[in-house]
C-alpha cells in the first residue's frame, strides 16, 4: 500500500506502508493521523533542502506541538517519505537556521 501525494516542487511523493509502521513505531503520537502527513507535504509552511538533497517539509500543528516535520528524499522521480515528527518552535529555530530554504 502507498499513498501519494504531490509536493509545492511538482514532485510525487509516496508514504509506503512499511514507513508509516516506522513512523508509528517511532512516535506513536502519529497513529491514525496519516492526513497530518500528507497534508504537511501537500501544504507544508516551510520547505528546506538538507546537504544530502533530503526535503524537510514542516507545516503548524495544534495537536501535540508547534510543527510538525515530514522529511522525504527523492528516488528517482519520485519522493519517499522517511519519517515524520512533531517539533517544539524553539527547537525549529536552531534545527532549520543553516538550511536551505525553498518555501
């Protein structure tokens, strides 16, 4: 099972099953919220480019924290998402100061 969805760049970008079970078992906070996900790929706030060409797409949240971070990396012509987890604003702050921001 994979659901896609397009990010702001045009680029598909899938959430594999096997990755949402890593999401779940990593932050457990994230268990029946895909759409939160999808949504901060869909729509994200802010978008940022890593060294090793990993986008980091960060959208607001009112559930658990301030953000909320998808991080997915191309394969391809496609992007897989990695991982997915909340994110306090200060810790944002200095986490995202040195990257490249695209949105």
């Amino acid at each position: 099972m994979s659901i896609k969805v397009r990010d702001p760049l045009g680029t598909t970008v899938l959430l594999r099953e096997e990755r949402l079970l890593h999401i779940i078992y990593r932050h457990p906070e994230l268990k029946n919220r895909e759409h939160l996900i999808l949504d901060a790929v869909r729509n994200p706030l802010e978008l940022y480019k890593d060294d090793r060409g990993c986008f980091h797409s960060i959208a607001e949240s009112d559930v658990i924290s301030d953000y909320l971070v998808v991080i997915y990396c191309r394969e391809g012509e496609v992007g897989i998402i990695r991982t997915s987890y909340f994110i306090s604003r200060r810790r944002k702050e200095r986490r995202y100061r040195w990257f490249r921001r695209l949105i």
